[in-house]
C-alpha cells in the first residue's frame, strides 16, 4: 500500500510538471541560472540576457554545468591575469563544443548589442 502510494504521488507531480509546461519552465530556470552565472562573473545585463538565451538552446544541461569550471578556483582572481590562464580555464571545461558555443555567444551578442546601438545613433 506505502508503495502504491508513493507512485501515485510521483505520477500526480510528473503530471503537474507536464501540465505546468515542464520542459519550459525548466528552460527558463536554467535561463535565469545561467544568466545570474554571466552577471557573477562581471558581464554586463545586457550581454548576459542574450547570451543565457543562445546558451540553453544550444547546449544541454549537462554542457551547461561543465561551463561552471570556468569559475576562479582557489587562488585564481575573478577574471584570467593571463591568456595562460585563460586557456587553462578553457582547458578545465574538457568540452571543446561547450568552449565554442560560450564564445560564439559572447561574440554574436556583443556584435547585436554594438549593432543595436549603432542603429540608435544613426
């Protein structure tokens, strides 16, 4: 009976997440977690809300949490002091394709927010 119970109650929450828009809602929290992650690190708003959004539609949850070793570890200040550093940062994600969509991203919405601006001015 206990275990019948349980598995009701599992089906009752898998059904709420579905009926909820499930795969959606985790879309956006990883959105909102990814973005808080670029402002951590110093990115403008602006480049973090555009580059979460590419972030999550072009890698998986998986990928994601790999970027996290970009963090500074112990000893290591916010930003690289070094393009040896840098690399080594790189280096500890182990996920070239992780690697190329973070920088991809960061130099499509840089080039979109300058291009944005631009357009403002002229």
């Amino acid at each position: 009976m206990r275990y019948v119970l349980l598995f009701l109650v599992f089906l009752a929450g898998l059904g709420a997440f579905w009926f909820l828009g499930g795969e959606k809602l985790l879309e956006r929290v990883t959105e909102a977690r990814v973005e808080q992650a670029l402002l951590d690190n110093g990115a403008p708003v602006p480049l973090a809300e555009c580059m979460a959004e590419r972030l999550v539609d072009t890698l998986t949850i998986e990928q994601l949490l790999k970027l996290e070793k970009l963090a500074p570890q112990e000893g290591e200040g916010r930003l690289p002091s070094s393009a040896t550093e840098a690399i080594a940062r790189f280096n500890r994600v182990d996920d070239p394709e992780a690697v190329r969509a973070l920088a991809g991203a960061g130099a499509g919405c840089s080039v979109s927010i300058i291009g944005d601006a631009l357009k403002d001015r002229f």
